[in-house]
C-alpha cells in the first residue's frame, strides 16, 4: 500500500487524511500537540474557539477596491496593516503589493470571487453529505437558515442584494423585529433603528470538537499520528521523504503560516501571509441559533455562535504577516479592543470570559493554491492559503489532493 505524509493535522489536513485513508496508508505530522488535550494553539484550525460558519461568501475574497487604503492604514487607524510599515519584510511586501494590484483590477477581483464562492458552494454540499455519512460531521444544529445583522440600513440594502445575486433563498426581513432565538438582540436593533435583518443559507459547527473526532476515528484505522514536530525545508526539499524511519511515497502539505513556511513556500512562487482574526467569549444571555453581525472595519462580519452557556465570536481583519503568533497577537490589539468595544454595542450586559486570535494562512488574491511540485523524485503537494474559508473548502481540497495523488504516484 502506497504511504501519504501529510503536513498541518488542522481541517484541511484532517479532511484530507480521511478521504486518503480510503486508499493509502496516512502519516500525519503536526507542529502542535494532540488536540485531545485541548493545548494545541497552532494554526488556524486550533488557535480559534471552537466554531465555525459555513456559506457562500464566508471567505469571499478581501481585494475589493474600498479596501486598497486598508490594506495600508495602521490598525490604530481602522486600518488592516498591524505592523509598521519599516518593519514589514521583503515577502510581506511582496503580499501587499499584489493585494493592492488585485484590488485595483475589479476584473481579476470578480473573477477570484467566482472561483472562491463555487468552491464554497460545493463544500457546503459535501458537508452535508458528510454529516449524513459520519455522525461527529454533524453541525451543532440543523438549522441551515441564519439570520445576518446589520447596523445601518444603507448595510442591510447592499449586503441582502450581494447576497441574494450569488443565492435566492436570501431573504430581506425589513422593518422587523428579529425571531424569539435572537430576543436579546432586539432591544440593541431598536436603538440602532429597528430596520430588519436578512437571513442566508449557512451552518455552524463545533471545528475542533470534529477535529478530535477526526483524529480519535482516524486512529482506530490506523493513521499514524505524530505530534509537536515540525518538518524542515530539508525534508520537504529532499529527493526521499525519511522521516523518523517512515518512508513515504508522497507528501501534503496543509500547514499554517510561520517565518519559515512563507520563505520555503516562496520557492514554489507561493505568496502565503497570516491575516489575523479576533476570538470572543462571553455570557450568552439567550442567543439560540448562529448568526452574524455587520460591522464597520476592521471589525467586519462577527459570527456568533452558541456554546453551552456562552456565545464564541470571530471577527475582524489584520495583515501580520509571517509573524509568529505571540507576536503577531500584540500587534493586533488595537483589532481585538475595536472587536470588544462592538461586541459591548450588542451584548452591552455580558461579561467577556476570555479572547483570542486566529491567524488564517490568506494568498493576496484571496485564492487556495494548489501546486504539485514534479522537481524531485517524489511529488510534494502543497494546498494553502484558505484564509478563513478552510474550514468550509476542506472537503473540495481534500478530493483535490486525491486526484493529485492518483495522477502523481
């Protein structure tokens, strides 16, 4: 039986171990601990909370042309840049200047949308079939209609018509008060106007509960898992992939972003770089179903998620580069105080529990790549760069990495 090494044990790598373990025999490789433990804090399947949204446009890529300015706006100045400009490095140059370059070209920016939201059309329908084949792929409900909130009615117009042209089931809720499952949310819409809501066809789930799970049924069939190590450029960059005596005849890679996996992704003309996000918990007091709210940036979309007695919000945008978490964490506080300060506008009575950043692995187009490297003797392949859309694309990249592996080896 063929051997398959893959790198990054997050959604993508996970997803794809499942669908390869159908044929291979699976190594899979993680900088970060067994996330049974509930310790792992790499990557951003594990560096979040626990919960994720799934729908068309919930990775949309960012290089429309409002954000040209953003990009190069210090944080401290609503802005998405949170490190100095003098001190950004030759890549993270590299990233932005082909961020703004897409951004101008609303014909490239329309096309990568496209192609973005057909690949979140279809891992949304292979979810589903997922969640009827494996019980731990279930969303955390059925529900697959999720009600979106904004603060303006100029916000609410533009964001139902976007939405309604990519998916008909879109439906305005003008001038309405918001359904009983979001009864504490109604008192904050009135102040703000009492304008209505839209709904759009999405999904919530638990992604590091399904991670553990993936991991426990993995296990049982035998893929072998091995933890906090992380894989050199000279392993990926050499002719036979050794690796603690295990020979492999492939290998995927599905990792995170550090210093060191943009410089040696670089040499496959690969432009990766982290664009951090924002976790909050906080009391729930009476939110039943998932939703989102429609804020100003750099705050964005925050999607909102019940957990037992909390709620676990996400949200907010800020371009950190290739630093390292603990970093790349203190240079986006002035993010994570104006992600507080408008959660406060609408849970102005819940007690925050705890916070947290996400670094989602972004390519300045907004696009997944997915390269085969035929330059040694054995194929490397490499799908990164799913910003906050790996968790809803996982099941499309993992039939992708399949085919490359049936071609290839």
């Amino acid at each position: 039986m063929k051997h398959i090494a893959i790198i990054g044990a997050g959604i993508t790598g996970l997803m794809t171990a499942l669908e390869l373990s159908k044929k291979y025999k699976i190594t899979v490789i993680d900088a970060g601990p067994n996330p049974k433990h509930n310790s792992h804090t790499h990557g951003a399947t594990y560096s979040g909370f626990d919960a994720r949204h799934i729908s068309y446009t919930e990775t949309a890529p960012w290089t429309s042309s409002h954000r040209f300015e953003l990009i190069t706006k210090n944080s401290s100045e609503k802005g998405w840049l949170c490190i100095p400009k003098n001190k950004l490095n030759k890549l993270e140059v590299e990233w932005i200047s082909k961020f703004k370059e897409t951004s101008q070209d609303t014909k490239s920016h329309d096309l990568n949308t496209s192609v973005v939201i057909n690949l979140n059309k279809e891992g949304i329908r292979m979810w589903e079939l997922l969640g009827n084949k494996y019980d731990f792929l279930q969303p955390f409900k059925h529900d697959t209609v999720m009600p979106i909130i904004c603060r303006s009615k100029d916000d609410l117009l533009s964001e139902f018509t976007y939405e309604h042209s990519l998916d008909k089931r879109v439906r305005l809720c003008e001038n309405q008060v918001l359904p009983d499952t979001l009864l504490p949310f109604n008192n904050r819409l009135s102040m703000l106007g009492g304008f209505g809501y839209f709904t759009l066809f999405g999904s919530a789930y638990y992604a590091k509960s399904i991670c553990h799970n993936i991991v426990e049924y993995l296990s049982k069939l035998g893929t072998t898992f091995i933890w906090d190590t992380t894989i050199s450029d000279k392993h990926l960059l050499s002719s036979d992939y050794y690796f603690e005596n295990l020979k492999a005849d492939a290998l995927v890679c599905c990792s995170g972003v550090s210093l060191d996996t943009t410089q040696l992704l670089s040499k496959f003309n690969v432009l990766l770089a982290g664009v951090i996000g924002c976790w909050v918990e906080v009391d729930n007091p009476g939110i039943k179903v998932a939703c989102k709210i429609y804020g100003p940036e750099p705050v964005n979309y925050i999607n909102i998620t019940p957990s037992k007695t909390s709620l676990l919000l996400s949200g907010g945008y800020g371009f950190v580069g290739s630093r390292p978490h603990n970093e790349a964490s203190l240079l986006a506080k002035p993010i994570m105080d104006d992600m507080l300060k408008e959660v406060k506008q609408w849970l102005p009575d819940s007690t925050i529990k705890a916070t947290s950043y996400c670094i989602r692995p972004a390519t300045p187009t907004g696009v997944p790549t997915l390269v085969v490297n035929h330059k040694n003797k054995l194929p490397i392949i490499i799908a990164v760069g799913h910003s906050a859309g790996g968790f809803t694309q996982s099941p499309v990249t993992a039939i992708s990495i399949s085919k490359e592996i049936s071609s290839n080896i």
